[in-house]
C-alpha cells in the first residue's frame, strides 16, 4: 500500500499521524503487506524532524498560514497575501508530488500544511482522509471536509459541524493514542522517577505544562504546595528553567511533607508508569493530552491554554467537565479556585473514581485502529 500522510504544525497534528501510520503498517504486515509511506509537511518542521527519526521519508512544499480576524478588512493584511500565495505555490507542489508517488490513500492530520496536499490529493482524485483530533472542527479541516474528503473525527459532537455533504460518510475514530502510553504500570512509577519520598498511602497528583513547562500552571501549583503536600504526592514536570524555583517552594515545609514533591524539568520514556500512578492530573486540554487521559481513564483538572488556535483547549475542557468527566478551571485561574476542584477529588475517593470512569467513557483507546480501519476502507473505493 503507498500512503502519503500529512498533518503538522503541532504535536497535537503530528503525533496522532505517526501513531496511525505505525498501527497501519502493523496491520498491514499481520495481512503479509507491506507500506510504502511519504509524509509531505512544512520544511524545517516538526512533521519533518518527526519522520525523519522515525524513517519516514519526507518532501517539503510551502504552506500559508490564515491569520483570522473578527473585522473581515484585517484579513486582507500583508502577511495573509503573502501566505496565499504560498498556500498556491504548496497546491502546485504538492499535486507534483502527489502524481509522482502516486498514493492509494492521502492521510491529513489538519494542520495549514494539510490544505495544499489535501487540495492536490482531489485534484488527483486520490482518495483522502481527513482526521480532526478536537472536539471542534479545525479551519483546514472544515476546507478539505467541503472538497470532498472522508472524515474522521474524534467525537460524537464534531459530526454535527460538517458541512451535509461530508456528514453521512463521517466516522467517530477518536484520537490515536500512542500505545506505549497505555502500557504504564502503577507499581513502577515512583522507582522510574527515583521518587524516593512517594508516600503510597496518598493519591498522587500529576502535574504538566508540557515538554517546556508552563509558567502559570507552575506558579498557581507553587501557592498551593503547603496544603496539597498535606494531602497528596506531587510530580511536578515543570520545564528545565523552573527546576530550582520550584525545589526551593519547598525549603520551609516539614521534611516529610517536602520529600512527597518531587520535581523533573521532563519525564520521558518513565511516563506511563508515572501516569499509571497518578489519581489525579493537573494539565492543559489539548486534544493528544484529553485523548491519553480519557483513554486511561484519569480524574483530571484542566487548565487550559487560552491562546489555543480557536479557543478549542477551552471548549476541550467545557465538553468534560459538563459531562461529569473532569474539572477545569475555566475563567479564573488562581490557587484558590484550583484548590476548590482538588479537594473534592483528593479526599473523596469515590467520588475521584466515578469522575475517572466517566472520563474513560469519552476515551477511545482504539482509535488508533478504528482510523486505519477508514484508510484502508478508504483504499477499497
């Protein structure tokens, strides 16, 4: 089978399209078949770092960027002109590469750069596959979902914003998960951490902002250290810069209740035990963080990223927190209102483990799977 994937920009674009090629190359060998994959994205991109350390060929083109605005004149800004015609030299581009590889299916992952290889892909009448990972419908996506592509999104509610001509053959896949995330074990987590303070009778809290950290989920958690130390074991993944200003919050605490912090600038290849472990996760609500977290089945509050393309991090988290499924700090981000949603989840147990089942009840550990089920079926047309 050839494959050409594209999608990018983003972890939250690229990670997903890595996962479903390596689940289509897995089933695709159980067939006794082999995958010839090109992944087309950004140059200089992290699509392109991406594949290339996962031997993936790679093929650049260009790609424009939409700047949005509320007063539709702003949109005829420099910037925007001189993206277009970059997005049109990218379509150009891209229906070369497209006819020279000549693809079965074309997979997008949302993402500008998707708009020019989705494009040629119809051109070339190449069946596409588009797959949204949030709850709503991203901007290149709803393009490619009005020129003709099979859709695959991540949840019930997204169906209802595509446009009726991509609505009927829409499929409900979820996000893909990597399946090494799934494969945590609760009883390694503190000892893959050298956590030596871990107290096993407490719920422990999983603090992220991301691989760099972030700068408001830190300090927020930072005031609130004396008394979440009370009640629970802290991971704090922080980013390598707030290492020491978060070590040193710490500096006045009883010592037994200082040792339950435990503070990494990253975690790495340990992060499924560490999220095995954890009862209760503070984080963003990007679309790959909600997928891993419902997939497993986690009591989570949510900060979302506020300048998050089309304020979906915030929509992520209003879908689940209506629905029961976690908590989310919405409008006021302070240590006060953090510690309103803790307390509940950290000295109720049961009340953390129906939250938990009901987010496991949004989470498609499958999806993976489910998405390749609609490229290969997108194959068969």
């Amino acid at each position: 089978m050839r494959l050409i994937v594209t999608g990018g920009g983003t972890g939250g674009h690229t990670y997903p399209a890595l996962t479903a090629v390596n689940a289509l190359r897995a089933r695709l060998e159980s067939q006794g078949r082999a995958l010839d994959v090109l992944w087309v994205g950004a140059e200089d991109s992290l699509e392109g770092r991406v594949a290339e350390a996962n031997g993936i060929p790679f093929q650049a083109v260009a790609t424009g960027k939409v700047r949005r605005a509320k007063n539709p004149l702003r949109l005829v800004s420099p910037e925007n002109i001189r993206d277009m015609g970059s997005a049109f030299r990218g379509v150009l581009q891209s229906r070369r590469v497209v006819s020279d590889f000549r693809p079965d299916v074309v997979l997008a992952t949302g993402g500008y750069v998707a708009v020019p290889v989705g494009l040629a892909a119809r051109m070339a009448r190449r069946p596409l596959v588009v797959h949204e990972q949030t709850v709503l419908l991203g901007l290149a996506n709803r393009l490619l979902a009005r020129a003709g592509a099979r859709m695959a999104v991540t949840s019930e509610s997204t169906l209802k914003l595509l446009p009726g001509s991509a609505r009927g053959s829409a499929v409900v896949t979820g996000n893909p998960v990597r399946p090494a995330v799934l494969e945590g074990r609760a009883d390694r987590g503190a000892e893959g951490l050298g956590f030596e303070g871990h107290d096993p009778d407490l719920p422990t809290v999983y603090v992220t902002g991301g691989a760099q950290g972030s700068v408001q989920i830190n300090s927020t958690v930072r005031a609130l250290l004396p008394w979440l130390l009370e009640r629970a074991n802290v991971v704090h993944q922080c980013g390598e810069a707030n290492v020491g200003d978060l070590r040193e919050a710490t500096r006045d605490l009883d010592a037994a209740q200082a040792a339950r912090h435990h503070v990494t600038a990253f975690v790495g290849p340990e992060l499924p035990d560490v999220l095995a472990m954890a009862d209760v996760v503070i984080s963003r609500s990007g679309a790959g963080t909600i997928a891993e977290l419902t997939a497993l089945g986690k009591a989570a509050v949510f900060v979302p990223l506020a300048s998050s393309a089309g304020d979906e991090q915030r929509h992520n988290a209003r879908h689940l927190q209506e629905a029961g499924a976690a908590s989310a700090l919405l409008d006021e981000v302070s240590a006060e209102r953090l510690r309103e949603k803790l307390e509940p989840l950290l000295t109720d147990p049961d009340r953390r483990a129906a939250v938990a089942e009901r987010a496991k009840g949004h989470g498609r550990p499958d999806a993976a799977d489910r998405l390749v089920d609609v490229v290969l079926g997108a194959e068969a047309t």
